[in-house]
C-alpha cells in the first residue's frame, strides 16, 4: 500500500506544482489575437474541445512583485499542512511500521516535494514568470499543459522525488520521447516533459499508442481552437484580457454521450459501462435539447491591474430563458456596486415576473412535454407545480421588491476569546411597493410601530425599543413609499436618510454582494484557530490549524475589498466580480 502512497504522493506534488506556477509576468498589452495564434500552448487543443481554461498572457512584473511574497508565504503554510497531515498518519501507525524502510522513503518524498512549493522552488523545477499553461479536454479526458523555462529543471526535479521514494515510476517510449505512468484501476496517469513542456493528462489504461500521442499533443488535433477562433471571440464578446480566460460547453459534453464515441471517448465510456446505443432516438434527441438550455459556461478576466482583478462568468442560455429571467429583477434602491462597509448583501425579484416565468416553463412542458424516460421525473413535477400555483398568495407578497443588508461596522468582537460585539452599526432596508401599507399592518400589532408615526419622506426617526436600548442599541427607523429601512449604531440616522435617497440601478441586479476582504478573512482565521473536533470527534491537529490561519492572515494583508454581482441578461446570467488589493 505505502509503494502506491509514494506514487500518488509523486503525482500530487507535480499537480501542486502546475497549479502554483500560475503567477507569470508579460509585456502583452492584451492583444487578443494570440488567441488565434498556432505559436501559443493553444496549438495543442482541439476546435471541439469541451472546456478550456487557459493563462495566454502572464501577468506584468509590477504585479507579480506586488504578490510574490505572500503567495510565496502561503505556499510555506501548505508545506506546513502537508507535513503536519503525513505526521498525523504516522502518529497513528505503530512504531515498527513507522520506522520501516517505507514510511521513511514516504518521508523523504514528502520533505522533496515541498520544497517545490515556494517560488524558488517552482522556479528550480522550470516554472518562470514567462510560463504559460492550460488545463483543458482531450475529448471528455482532462489534460494540463505548462511551458517551462528549461524541461530539464522539471525532470531533474521528478527524478528527485522519485529518488527520495527509492523506486521510479514506470516508462514507456512514443516516437523519440518517453513518458511517465501510474496506472489505478483501469486508468493511467500520465506525466510528461515533452521538450520545454511539461504535461499531465489520464487515459483509459488500454489506450494505443495513436491515442496517447494525441493526448500528449504530440500529434496535432486536424482542427484546432486556434482555426475557429473560439477564444478570441469570447474574449471579444465579453472583453476579457489573454491573463485567464475559458469555456465549459455543455453541448458539447452532451454530444460525447449522445453521440457515436471515438478515440479515448469510447474507451472512457466502455469503462463506464455506458453506450449511447441504449439510449432510444427520441432521448438522444431531449438530452441534446436540455444541454441547449445553458449551452456554455464562459469566464475570464476582464482587467488585471496593479491593485485591482475583475472578473466575469456568464452563464449563456437558450434565449426564451433569458429573455424570462431578465424580466425578475426589480428595482432596490442601492443594490449593486459597493457601499462600503464591514458586508452588504442584497437580491431583488419581482414576484409576479417570477411567477409568470415559472407559469411559461410549465406550459412548455405540458405543450411539449418530455417523452425521454429519464426526464419522467420532471415531466411528473409539472403537476405539482400547477398546485403550488393554485395556493393563495396574500396580495402583499407581490408588493416584494427585494432587500439590502449593510453592516458598516463591528466592535469589540473578537473571535478567539469567544466575546461577543459591543457595537453594530449597520441598516437593513426592505424594499416593495407600498412600504406604508406594511407599516400600518405592524401598528396594529404592536404599540411600539404605532407609536413611531412613521411616514413616508425618507426621515429617520428613533425606534423605542427598552430591550433593544439595554444592550446598547441605539435603532431608527425611515420609510419612503417603495422602502422600509431600520439601522443601528451612532450614525445610524444619517446612514438609514441616505440609503433610502440612492438611486436605484435599472435595470437593477439579482443579487449584489461584497465585503471588506481583510476583515472578512481576518475572520476566518480566528475562527480556524478556534475549529473544534469535527465529525470524525477528533479536532485539526494545532499545526494545521495555524497554517490555515497563517494563510487567512496573509489574505487578509494581501487583499482590500471583494464585491461580486449577478446581473439577468438577454445573454443569460451574469456574475460579475472585483478584488482589490491593498496598496
């Protein structure tokens, strides 16, 4: 069993490595068309790949000396965790096994393998600031492929791992090259150092020789991304820079199991025991349909500053769900963008649009229903949800706009000492159609709300509240006629006048979040350090528990602020998202 850990051990810290290598500088200016470029890594991969996602440009020096140190410094936590991880597996053998040859080459493979995780060691195996790299499908099998400043760093490295391990992994000759395996089960893993490029793919065990040449790109794919453009025009569409960008088609992945297999497809398939030829026309035809639904998933960078990173995944759909789905946000004063704070967190729907988008779902269903046995399910719902539809609504649920909540600020919490706050400044606004209507109904219940003679011109008013004020609360209360809001703290009067005066984003968006990221994972860290036993009843051992709170704290002095927003498009759905770093 050990002789299989110090393999998997191996694979492991070369996957680490390929993933920490992603910090890489450039002099591109964000010129798109190295997308269509057959001089890039992105020669090897197919036009009809079913999901890429690729680092073309690395990232410019100033930013690189900007966060070098603390990934550098996040990379020494996880050398830390892994250590404290293979400790405590040794903890729990006896101490004849412990002290066996095996568990110390193990050892030994651990303490060489971490040394790669630090940027002087990711720089000694061959991954430089020029690397560029991508990770995407030979067919449905994933490959990842990075350049390297000098293919004999990373083998001299995989030759130090394997030394340390005393045994080497088997070898197998394709043309003037060779490559490394391990094969588990009937799947073989697969490492590569192809000139000065290094690659990591699987393949069914049984695959011949013409189907391992392509996965390791050693033969060219007849049509590739590159010819079709795929990339610019997604980069195009959606502005994204050559730093990160990448797709997940659906449609695609819908294909390999509607279709007639080939290649390593039909190997991974028969692996699966599944065959396309079982499926009967018509599910063939209504699975394809489904995947239409959210055809692809595409995401990228769309700036990469010095201190800031923009990002945006959109979630493209059929254009009948779009154009639905469009029609549910509603419109919440200060929802979107950032104000500020400790944490806001915000949605808005209008619930008779989403009504009206649920009723038309189902009236597809019933005019077009499913014949596929394998959607019988969802086709049984459609009754159920004619009954949920049927259930009276009271009217004020229609009068829903959405809500906003903003925590300004926290005092005196403090996590590892288990106290609790001594302030909260913060406001929550609800907003709907006749906001005084609502108000009205609280009087009726409750003297306090009657007594506040709430009206609607956006003016705050104290809300006498003798357990509220007990335990250091000062709360108010202000209303106009779309919105309700309530906030607590010093400035709360101000704060609650002038989230009711913003003016509303149309069209406004799903949902909005952000959040002061230092705080936030200053936060976590403090909680980490506090984590007790888990469902196992026993707790993190205290070195891994420091090295995750090592690592929040080093997030915590790398980053500003994160905000993210989810936007119902024409395209489909949105998510939008910003990090900023601190200066």
């Amino acid at each position: 069993m050990l002789k299989s850990i110090d393999k998997k051990v191996i694979l492991t810290a070369i996957i680490s490595a390929f993933i920490f290598a992603a910090c890489s500088k450039s002099d591109d200016k964000g010129d798109t068309t190295i997308l269509s470029s057959d001089d890039t890594i992105l020669r090897y991969v197919a036009a009809d790949t079913p999901y890429i996602f690729a680092a073309i440009e690395p990232l410019p020096d100033d930013i690189l000396d900007k966060i070098e140190p603390q990934v550098d410094q996040m990379m020494g936590s996880y050398r830390a965790i892994l250590k404290a991880a293979i400790s405590a597996q040794q903890q729990e053998m006896s101490e004849e096994v412990r002290n066996s040859e095996e568990v110390q080459k193990l050892t030994a493979v651990v303490e060489e393998m971490t040394s790669l995780l630090s940027i002087e060691g990711l720089r000694g195996a061959g991954f430089s600031r020029e690397s560029t790299g991508a990770f995407y499908g030979n067919g449905l099998l994933p490959v990842i492929r990075w350049e390297l400043s000098d293919g004999a760093l990373f083998e001299a490295a995989l030759s130090g791992m394997e030394d340390k391990a005393g045994q080497k992994l088997p070898v197998a000759d394709i043309g003037e090259y060779s490559y490394r395996y391990f094969d588990a089960d009937e799947i073989r893993f697969i490492i590569a150092v192809l000139d000065n490029q290094a690659v990591i793919t699987i393949l069914p065990a049984g695959s011949d020789e013409a189907e391992t040449s392509v996965a390791l790109g050693l033969t060219l794919p007849a049509e590739g991304i590159t010819d079709v453009d795929t990339l610019q025009k997604i980069a195009k569409t959606n502005g994204y820079t050559n730093h990160y960008i990448g797709f997940f088609d659906f449609e695609r992945i819908a294909s390999r199991f509607t279709g007639v297999a080939s290649g390593s497809d039909a190997d991974l398939l028969a692996l699966m025991d599944y065959g396309a030829e079982e499926l009967s026309d018509v599910c063939r035809t209504e699975i394809q349909a489904a995947a239409g639904i959210a055809p692809r998933i595409v995401m990228g960078y769309t700036k990469v500053e010095l201190n800031r990173f923009d990002s945006t995944v959109v979630v493209e759909l059929r254009s009948d769900i779009a154009a639905g789905l469009a029609n549910l946000p509603a419109v919440v004063p200060g929802l979107g963008g950032d104000p500020g704070g400790l944490l806001s967190f915000g949605f808005s729907l209008d619930p008779k649009a989403a009504r009206e988008f649920f009723e038309a779902r189902l009236d597809a269903l019933e005019a077009e229903p499913y014949k596929c046995e394998l959607f019988a399910g969802l086709q049984a719902s459609v009754a159920n949800g004619r009954a949920a539809l049927s259930q009276p609504v009271p009217p004020m649920v229609y009068d829903f706009r959405g809500f906003l909540a903003v925590i300004d600020d926290i005092e005196g919490l403090d996590i590892k000492n288990q106290t609790p706050p001594t302030s909260v400044d913060g406001r929550f606004m609800l907003a709907m159609d006749n906001a005084q209507a609502l108000v009205s109904m609280g009087a009726l219940f409750s003297p306090e709300v009657a007594e506040l003679n709430l009206q609607a011109d956006g003016k705050a008013v104290e809300l006498k509240n003798a357990q509220i004020q007990a335990m250091g609360f000062s709360p108010y209360a202000a209303m106009t006629e779309d919105a309700l809001a309530i906030g607590l703290g010093e400035n709360a009067e101000a704060a609650l006048e002038k989230m009711l005066a913003v003016k509303a984003k149309e069209p406004g968006p799903f949902m909005s979040f952000s959040m002061d990221a230092a705080r936030y994972y200053a936060f976590i860290g403090d909680a980490v350090a506090m984590a007790e036993q888990g469902e196992d009843g026993k707790a993190p051992p205290p070195e891994i528990q420091a090295a995750v709170n090592d690592i929040m704290d080093v997030i915590a002095g790398l980053y500003d602020r994160m905000t993210v927003e989810v936007d119902l498009t024409e395209r489909g759905i949105e998510l939008s998202s910003s990090v900023t770093l601190k200066d």
